[in-house]
C-alpha cells in the first residue's frame, strides 16, 4: 500500500516512469525505440515525477498559510478528509490500474500498425471508466452527509462536519476529469508521448496551489475545493495538444468482445482491487484520526507526505529500472542473474533507507521545521507531524523494499501474490490502528502504517523463496544488520552534534536555522555511518561508489 499518498496527490501515480518501460518492449519491436530515445524519456518523467512530489509538498505549505488561523486546524482537517470519497472513486476505477493495463495493450497494437483497433480499444475503455465514474459520482453526492458522517469522518461534528461535506461535494467533480487524463497519459505514452503526461500532475498541485492564492481570500476554504477541481481540469487540458498530435479518434463504445479490450480490463482487475483496499485502509485510519483534536488528520497527511519524498526519489524509481532487467532474465530462465540483480538491488537500497530511519527519527523535529516551518501550523500541529514522522521512518525501508519486491513477481507475470500481501497489509494497518490510536494517538496511527510494510515485505520475501529455488538472502540479512550497527555512531554522532550546536545558540528557531543545522548534523552522522560501514567492511557503500564512478566514465566517453 505505499504506493498510495494521503490525498489527490495521488495524482503523482501518474508519473509515467512505469508507462514508459511498459511501452518500451512493444515499441523496440517496431525499431522506435533506441535505448538513448529510452533513457531521456526516462529522464524527463523521472524529473517531473520529482518536481511534482516537490510541488504537491509545497501545495500543503501553500495551502496551510492560506487559511485563516482563527479555525486552521478545522479547516485544514476538513479540506484533508474532503478528498477521501473522490481519490477512492478514482482509484478503484482508473489511475494506476488505466496506467498498468491499457499502456501494454495499446503499445503492442501501435507497434504493430493496429491502429484502428487500438482506437476502438480507447474508446470502449474511456467509455465503460467515465460511465462508471458518473454514475458513482452521483450516487455520492446524493448520499454525501451519510457517508462523510458515518464513513469519512465520524469524529467531526458541528460546523467542521458540514464544510467537509461541502468540500467534497465540489471536490467529486475531480475524478471524472482525472480519469479523463489518466486516459490520455496511457495512450501518450503507448505513442512514445511522454512530456505532456508527465507534466501534468504538475499542472494539477498548480491549480490546488492557485485556488489557495487566489480564490481562498475571495471564497474561503470552499476556493481550495475548487481549486482541485480547476487542477484536475487542467491535468486534463494539457494533454489534449498532445493527444491531437498523434491522431487520436474517441467516440461512445462497448466493444468488449474485442480480444485486446477484454485483455485490457481484465488486467485491470487486480491492480484496481489493490488501490480499492489501500483506499479502504487509508479511510480507516484517517477516519480515526478525526477523533483527535483538530489539525490533527492535516499534521497526519503533512508527515505521510514526508515519507513519500524518498520513497518516490529513490525507492520506486530503483525498482522500476530494475524491473525491465529482471523481465528479461525471468523470461529467458537465467536464475542465477535474476537472484544476483534482486539481491544487490535490495541490498543497496536496504543499506540506503536504514541510513535515512536511523537518522531521521532522532532528527524528525528540525526535519519538520525546515519543512513547514514556513506554514503558520501551530505549536502542537508541528509537533504532530514530528511525532508521526518519527514512527513513519521506522517503516521506512520496509516500503521501499516493497517496490522492488513487487516488481520482482511483475517480471515472473505474478500480480497475484503482491495483491495478497497488500490486502493482508491493509487488514494489519486497520487492526493495529484501532488498537492503538486510543492509547498513543497520531503516532499509533502511523506505527501501524509501519507495521503493515513489514508485514507485506515479509509476505512478500517467503513466497519469493518458495518461487525462486535456490534463492538465498542470507547475504541481505547479515548486511542490513550491520548497516543497523553502523547506522549506531551515525546516530549518536549527529544526536552530539545537534546539541553541541544547540549549546553555540543554534537551538531550534527559524525555518533557516533549522536549515543550516539540519544540513550540519545530517552530515556528520552520515559521515559516522559511512566510516562504520567500511570498517565493518560492509559492500553496498563501494558498490554504490562504483556505481557512480561507471556512470561519469561513461558521461566522459559519450
């Protein structure tokens, strides 16, 4: 389920790395591809892809200073629960699973000069996703009160329950759009298109940015509401040049006896079911967020946003330039190459992320006020988001680990088995959440989050021994566990350098302060870390060295 933001920025499952080597295979067989064309598509939807987590941190600062702070914390809380309904229609019925089922399909029939075919393919699926969004769309606004009241946020009442109401009324309007450009992105990218799908979740976190410059101090909060929808047409819009460039013909269809088209629907089925029940999980636990004192379910979203960030730069995009590779050699039977790519692309990140845990949880307050330090939040609501950061982090590597795992099952055409895990993650999340929001509050919550990952990497690990023979991890298990003995001196290291600079009067203050004095003690820990780690001789530093150093020769050569 860490594939799954908070809120409508799961427009960043758009992104279009996994679009892009999705359409690749098809589009060699028709000689499109080169692998330099490959790599600088890959570079232009990995750096929108990051801009855009940038941007959508910086519409929750935005958004945050827009509202007024007599009723911030409310406000905030009602316009974070608002999204709820209409990410959830989205997700079940189109983004990622649009992302991985029509791309494919569509890639194969362009590349083998189907066009027509192709187009008919587009329009039965644009046809059956949009019918179905519009019909759910007006089912929930019809029953809106009881669902937001029983549902969504059983924990607010009075004035704060009705403007949550209110915002998501508006705020339905979003998924009919977002289908609309979660369609164009696919078949953008089924033609080699990759710029416009790419910059469009930018697009989107403008228009919810602009409507809290622009229209809050005219409309209130309900300009935030309209914000998102302006943002979702605009996600839309900016794709419509591009899908005109390359011919595209839509008109009303049901041609599911179509070969291809049941293919695309049927793929569609397990990747829609897995968003639906990471959906329902995230439901549940914001929901029980909404019983805490307000600005909480906000403070909640703002630390979760935080985990994304290198989850997003360096989790998901490793698995995905993995997975083509171990495609191939899944496909050709080469065992012993798949397990080494697996292994050191595990290892690597493993070593990484347990760096980025072990440092982040001590350093999760001056973490928080570099980030939202700008925000006006409140003394507590920043507090929050340290605390729930803090217990986040210690998930972290578990939900980067996860994108790998997952893909190593994609490249054995398995989606069963990361679906099961997810699903049994989601049960995990929701039980433990219960357990312990009463007692621990915001960091319950986010613990269980944390569980659940550490309950799908686990899953996830044993049914890969069972499928792989031969597969051992030993060499994993013994490095991550000295990375955590490295990981020690880092620690404690940055732990004196934060209160050796707190003695010098750098004690926690501005947004700069915090700045300067995060970057100082980040690198004295790093640098503890990174000295254990030769001394414990530990791999993955020189082969990430390596690694590198490839790379600039290379550059040099090219």
């Amino acid at each position: 389920m860490d594939e799954t933001p908070l809120d409508a920025s799961a427009l960043d499952g758009l992104e279009g790395v996994e679009h892009v080597l999705a359409a690749a295979p098809a589009a060699a067989r028709s000689g499109a591809w080169s692998t330099r064309a490959l790599a600088a598509a890959g570079l232009v939807v990995t750096a929108a892809s990051l801009g855009s987590r940038i941007l959508g941190y910086v519409r929750l600062v935005v958004v945050a200073r827009s509202v007024p702070s007599v009723d911030q914390g409310a406000s905030l809380d009602a316009f974070t629960q608002a999204f709820k309904i209409p990410d959830f229609l989205f997700q079940l019925v189109a983004a990622g699973a649009l992302a991985s089922a029509l791309v494919p399909v569509l890639a194969a029939l362009f590349a083998t000069g189907e066009d027509r075919r192709a187009w008919r393919v587009v329009s039965t699926v644009t046809t059956l996703v949009l019918g179905a969004l519009v019909a759910l769309v007006l089912v929930a606004e019809a029953i809106a009160p009881a669902l937001v009241s029983g549902v969504v946020a059983p924990g607010f009442t009075g004035p704060k329950l009705q403007m949550t109401i209110d915002l998501t009324r508006v705020m339905l309007l979003g998924p009919l759009f977002m289908a609309g450009g979660a369609i164009a992105s696919a078949v953008l990218n089924a033609r080699g298109r990759f710029a416009a799908a790419a910059v469009a979740p930018l697009v989107y976190n403008l228009g919810i940015i602009g409507g809290a410059v622009f229209l809050v101090p005219v409309m209130g909060v309900e300009g935030l509401a309209v914000g998102v929808v302006v943002g979702a047409v605009g996600l839309l819009a900016v794709q419509l040049p591009g899908l005109a460039s390359v011919g595209t013909r839509l008109a009303p269809s049901l041609d599911v006896r179509d070969e291809a088209t049941s293919k695309a629907l049927v793929l569609m089925v397990p990747r829609a079911i897995g968003l639906g029940a990471a959906q329902v999980a995230l439901l549940v636990i914001t929901s029980l967020a909404t019983g805490l004192p307000d600005g909480s379910v906000y403070a909640f979203n703002a630390a979760f946003t935080l985990l994304q960030i290198p989850i997003g730069v360096l989790g998901v995009p490793l698995g995905t330039v993995l997975l083509p590779s171990l495609s191939r050699v899944a496909a050709s039977g080469e065992v012993d190459e798949f397990r080494r790519l697996l292994v050191r692309g595990l290892g690597m990140l493993a070593y990484v992320m347990l760096g980025l845990s072990a440092l982040g949880v001590p350093l999760a307050g001056d973490v928080t006020r570099v980030t939202y330090g700008l925000s006006g939040l409140h003394a507590d609501a920043m507090g929050w988001i340290a605390t729930s950061l803090a217990v986040f982090m210690l998930g972290l590597t578990a939900h980067s680990m996860i994108a790998i795992l997952a893909r190593a099952f994609y490249a054995m055409q398995d989606t069963t088995t990361p679906l099961l895990a997810a699903v049994a993650a989601v049960v995990l999340n929701v039980v433990v959440g219960v357990l312990l929001v009463g007692p621990l509050g915001l960091a319950g919550l986010a613990a269980s989050i944390a569980v659940g990952a550490w309950l799908e990497v686990a899953w996830l690990v044993v049914m890969l021994m069972r499928r792989t023979p031969g597969l051992r991890l030993g060499g994993l298990w013994r490095g991550m566990a000295l990375t955590a003995v490295a990981a020690v001196p880092g620690v404690l290291v940055a732990v004196a350098a934060e209160s050796a600079l707190g003695a010098y009067g750098a004690a926690p203050g501005g947004t700069l302060v915090s700045l300067g004095r995060l970057l100082l003690v980040t690198a004295a820990g790093g640098l503890a870390m990174l000295a254990a780690s030769l001394a414990l001789r530990i791999e993955e530093p020189r082969r990430m060295l390596g690694i590198v150093l490839d790379l600039m020769r290379r550059r040099g050569r090219g």
